[in-house]
C-alpha cells in the first residue's frame, strides 16, 4: 500500500436528531479523505459537529434520536454505513479503533484494565489464550505505564486520569488498527500529561503506521501533532488545509479568529481576538453562511447562499465568499 492510498474516504455525510424542539441538523454534507499514515487534526467550537462526525462513521450515535440520513464512508473497500451491524463490530476496536473523551465513562468499572484489554484481543485477534496477558502487558507498557503485569490487575478508579487515559489508548491499540479517532483524548488532563499523551500517539506513528483523526477545540494540540487540518463550524466543514499553510495564512474568517484567540510567543503585547457573537442554531438547516452573523466580512452574498467548500489551491480549500488575500468578494 503507498503512502498516497487513501484509507477513509467520506462523502456528503449528513446526520440529524430528532428531538421534541424539532430536528437538529448537526453534520451538513460533509465529505473529506484520509491517507496511509496521515495524522488528520478535527477542530472547532463545542457544537460545530466534530464529534458527531467521527461517531456516524462507526454510527455509534444513539439511533434514534440520531439518523445519517446521507452519505458514504468508504473504508477499506467497504462502506461503513452499510454494513450489517456484526460486520461492524468486527471492524470497531478491530481494524479502527476510537479513543473517547471521557476515560472513566469509557472503561467498565467493575472490571480489571487487563481483562478490559484481553476481551479486545479475544474479540479481535487469533491471540492464543496463553499468551493474552503478555500482549496486555506489552500494550501497557507501549503507552507508559510502569510495572505493567501489577497494572493489569488494577481496576479504572486506582488509576489516575492521565494512566485511565493512556489505558483508553491501549485498548483502542490492541489490535493494530489501521485508523486510530481520539475524540478529544487529552481536554480533561493537565498539560503534562496531555504532553505525554502527544508523545505517545506520534510514536505510535512511526511504530505502527497508523493513521489518526484527532478531534479538538484546542488549536495549540494540533500546530505540532497533524499532518492536515479541518475546520469544522455549524455542522460543516469551512476549511482544510496542511497544518502549516492554515497556520500561516488562514483563508476563512472563523479559521482566523480561532488563531487570533490562540496565544503565541511570537506575538507579545498583541491582544487576543475574541469572536463576537454565538454558535448558530442547528434547528434550521443552513441556507445562508452559518458564519455571517459573526463575520466582519460578510456581504450581501453571504446571506443569500450558502458557500461550499471549494479549492483555491492543490493543498488549500475553503467555504467562504470572502477572499481573505485579495480582501475582496471571492466570486464577481
């Protein structure tokens, strides 16, 4: 397999909640691929649909309320929202493995972290039974964890957040998937050991290969982990580019005053941009820029049609009508 092989492709995914206020339209069409080996950053506001995303592709949102009315994934050859629900199994901790937010919600409490860890390698490997508790312990020991054979009979609450969560990322690791989704694995961790945790996953990269999505608020995280970035706002994506070129020169507002808000050493005795206004309601589906009410740019165009996302370049594409470069209407 080349490194330029796509492993996820998604397209036009579209998910919504039925709720007693109305439908809730939190993912808008939203289509973007992944590639061998690529560490892909998701990133926007609580809300903006990050996490709903990621979770339609293994439907692991609780159908009903939720419904994926639209769309494909194509993994591997198959598509993932059609899959007979025991093929997906299969496929979920097997061959995709997916860290959640929340390590002491994830992980059963009144089970060891190594029976948690060998059910994983039952569920999905030819692991002889023999040798079960090795492999755990090699798995504990691969994410930092001292004294590996102890840890395997300690239960979650013995655990610190930072060791829960490391667990959480060998349990997602146990049977080498090709695509690793860490739903904001480090939001609940102080810096240290969200620095650690980092560390782990970038060498988990060079060890095994593994592709990643990793989903966040937190600009900063992403600048030294990823490869591309998406920016997601009102359940769609607004921008995508490789890391450094949305860095450097951010093409969509939103994108902008999400940087702006970032502190950086580079830039001392700046004041940090605070983006006025509120996230947009997602019980009407978007027919004009979600964004406009907030924009400093927006015009006539902005409210009248919705942009989608175009490229303006091999590596760089953008939903906006405005050009940021050329400070004027993108189109006409």
């Amino acid at each position: 397999m080349s490194q330029t092989q796509k492993v996820l492709e998604v397209s036009d995914l579209v998910t919504q909640f039925d709720t007693p206020d109305g439908v809730v339209h939190a993912v808008n069409g939203v289509s973007f691929n992944l590639k061998k080996g690529e560490f892909l950053g998701v990133v926007g506001e609580s809300g903006s649909g990050k996490s709903v995303t990621m979770m339609s592709l293994l439907r692991l949102i609780p159908m009903p309320p939720g419904e994926i009315v639209n769309g494909e994934a194509v993994f591997d050859d198959i598509d993932l929202l059609t899959l007979e629900v025991d093929e997906l199994r299969n496929v979920r901790g097997g061959k995709i493995g997916f860290i959640f937010q929340d390590p002491m919600t994830s992980l059963n409490p009144v089970l060891t972290i190594g029976y948690q860890i060998m059910e994983s390698l039952k569920l999905h490997t030819d692991t002889p039974a023999k040798d079960l508790e090795d492999r755990a312990a090699a798995l504990i020991e691969l994410v930092g964890i001292p004294d590996a054979k102890q840890r395997l009979k300690n239960f979650p609450h013995e655990l610190s957040g930072g060791m829960r969560q490391r667990v959480m990322i060998a349990v997602a690791l146990a049977c080498d998937p090709q695509l690793l989704i860490a739903d904001e694995p480090t939001t609940a961790l102080d810096v240290t050991i969200q620095a650690q945790i980092i560390d782990i996953v970038r060498d988990l990269r060079d060890k095994l290969g593994t592709a990643l999505i990793w989903i966040t608020h937190d600009l900063g995280v992403v600048a030294g982990l990823v490869d591309r970035v998406l920016v997601m706002y009102g359940g769609q994506i607004v921008e995508e580019a490789e890391v450094n070129e949305l860095y450097a020169k951010p093409q969509h507002p939103y994108t902008k005053g999400l940087l702006g808000s970032l502190p950086r050493l580079d830039q001392k005795g700046q004041d940090l941009v605070n983006i006025q206004g509120q996230p947009p309601s997602l019980y009407t589906k978007p027919s004009s820029c979600s964004f406009a009410p907030r924009c400093e740019y927006a015009y006539d165009k902005c409210w009248a049609e919705n942009p989608q996302l175009d490229a303006i370049s091999d590596s760089h594409s953008v939903a906006c009508w405005w050009d940021m470069d050329n400070e004027r209407p993108r189109y006409g």
